[in-house]
C-alpha cells in the first residue's frame, strides 16, 4: 500500500496567479499521476510524471499551463499557472503501486480561482 | 476514450441488488473499479485482467468481458455503508487509467 499526502489541502486564489500543489508519497514510486476532478464529475487524467523525465500529458492538458516537477521518487508537483475560475476544481496525485494492479490517490487539493 | 458507465445514478433499500455496467469504445487490457464517497478520494475496490474472469469482494463482485469491452460490478444486499460514486477505469494500451462517467449509489434504509 502507499500511503499519499497533498498540500494545500485547499486554496482560494485570485484569477492570473499560480499555485504549486505537492504531492508527497510514503514510499518509492515510479510512476505519479495528476487528475483533475470538477465538481460532480468523473476524474481526468492531467499527466503522468516519471522520475528522471518529462512528464506526459493528456490531451487538452499543456505543460505551460500545468508545469509538473518530479525530482525523486517519493515526490511531485503540479502548478496551476495563469489561474481562471475555470481551473477550479479538485487536483488529486494518484500513485501506481502493487505492480499497477490498483492505484492509490491523495487527498486531493481543493481550489477556487475567484 | 472516457468509458460510458450505466445507469447514472441509482436509489437502493438496504439489502437489494444493482449492477453497474461499464463499456468503453477501446480495446481493454484491464478493468478497475473505485469508489468514491464525497469529498474523499477515491478508493480501489477491485481489477479484472483479460480473460472474463470473474472477481467477488465481500457481497461485491465484477466480471470483465474483453469481447464487448464491457465489464459490469454486482453489488449484492447492499448495506448504507455502498453509498457513493462508482467508477469504472480502463487501462489501454499507454498503461494509462481513464475513468468512466461515475454511477452514484444511494442506499437508504
């Protein structure tokens, strides 16, 4: 199991600005995953990040918008750049363990862009 | 590429039955099934790899059928404790999991 820890737990922000949400695991991971889930809706796949590489992103997604860091394997970030009421939503790092047999998610951050 | 899941949202008396089905338009290499209660994260119920097996969990069970790309979750005498939003997520070919449109279940007494 792998237990996961994102911070801020919530944010309320002004429309332009960035926020950096951080993604921190218990244990060595290889692969990390940022979603995106909208009020009332399913979760969306942002990126994954792999250690020692660039992340990929989905389609829709860009990394000017949505730069990730993944400097070691126990740790990711995710910044929302340029923020707009429409990037509000709940952010939540997702870890793949047992052998990608299941994947296990933060928290979540919860952010308001006014 | 998002998975189709039915029906959108269910309404149970504790100790009836539902199915929630899930079908996606692209070959499947595995299904996931997660559930949700509002305002946590998700949590990993069960996986099915090819092959039509068949997986049970306590009174809840899935089946996945690689043909049809459909998998289907059977939740047996359901108790208070099923309510929240099932999601179904499909692995394809990059390895990546897409999540399905979400099944809310209510349970009341």
């Amino acid at each position: 199991s792998a237990v996961i820890s994102q911070k801020p737990s919530r944010d309320i922000c002004q429309r332009g600005t960035s926020l950096t949400i951080q993604c921190q695991v218990d244990s060595q991971v290889t692969m990390m995953f940022w979603y995106r889930q909208q009020p009332g809706q399913s979760l969306t796949l942002i990126a994954t990040a792999n250690q020692g590489s660039e992340a990929t992103y989905e389609s829709g997604f860009v990394i000017d918008k949505f730069p990730i860091s993944r400097p070691n394997l126990t740790f990711s970030t995710l910044t929302v750049s340029n923020m707009s009421p429409e990037d509000s939503s709940i952010y939540l790092c997702s870890v793949e363990a047992d052998r990608g047999q299941q994947q296990y998610f933060g928290p979540g951050t919860r952010l308001t862009v006014t | 590429q998002q998975p189709v899941q039915s029906p959108q949202a269910v309404i149970l008396r504790e100790g009836e039955d539902a199915v929630i089905n899930c079908s996606s338009s692209k070959a499947l290499y595995s299904v996931h099934w997660y559930r949700q209660k509002h305002g946590e994260a998700p949590v990993f119920l069960m996986i099915l790899l090819k092959g039509g097996e068949q997986k049970g969990h306590e009174k809840i069970s899935a089946s996945f059928n690689e043909k049809k790309q459909q998998s289907s979750l059977y939740l047996t005498a359901s108790q208070l404790s099923y309510s929240g939003t099932y999601f179904c997520g499909t692995i394809t070919g990059a390895n990546n999991l897409f999540f399905g449109t979400g099944t809310r279940l209510t349970v009341i007494p």
